[in-house]
C-alpha cells in the first residue's frame, strides 16, 4: 500500500513505477471490460482490467483495477486507486 500526500508525491511515485515497467519493455495500457458506478453527485467508482502491451504489442500482464473518483470545483480527482486479480470472465 502507498499513501501520497498530495500531487507531487503521487506523480513522482508514478512516474517511477512507468521508468520501471519501461525498463522492463513496457509501451502501454490498455483499459478494458470497464464499468462505473455512481456513488453518489460527486463521487463515482470505475472498475476493469489494464491490459499492459510491450513494445513488441504483445501482452505483458493483466490486473483488475478500482478506482475512486470525487468531483472537486470542476475536476474529477482520483481518491482510491486499488490494483487487484483481473473480473473472471
């Protein structure tokens, strides 16, 4: 489990978890098998599966996902995110 204080802390966290994954022949993330559910006028979850693609576009991984999201002046701000084993399907 990691806790970031605030933006700074987060984007450096995930900016070096991406250098690693890169570092490991990681090219991008796929989002499918997505669904939201409205928690409430400021608060929705969205879940599913990242696919990871390498740079030969062949699959590296697959992880379930949750994620939190508040709407702040405007602005949907992640709350939660939670990487977990993959909906069966």
């Amino acid at each position: 489990m990691t806790v970031f204080p605030d933006v700074d802390f987060a984007r450096a966290g995930l900016s070096a978890g991406i250098e690693q994954m890169r570092a490991e022949g990681y090219h991008h993330t796929e989002f499918v098998q997505l669904t939201s559910r409205v928690l409430s006028s400021d608060l929705v979850a969205v879940s599913g599966t990242l696919v990871r693609i390498g740079m030969d576009g062949q699959e590296l991984n697959r992880v379930g996902f949750t994620y939190t999201l508040r709407l702040h002046e405007g602005d949907w701000r992640l709350v939660c995110a939670i990487i977990h084993d993959p909906p069966v399907i």
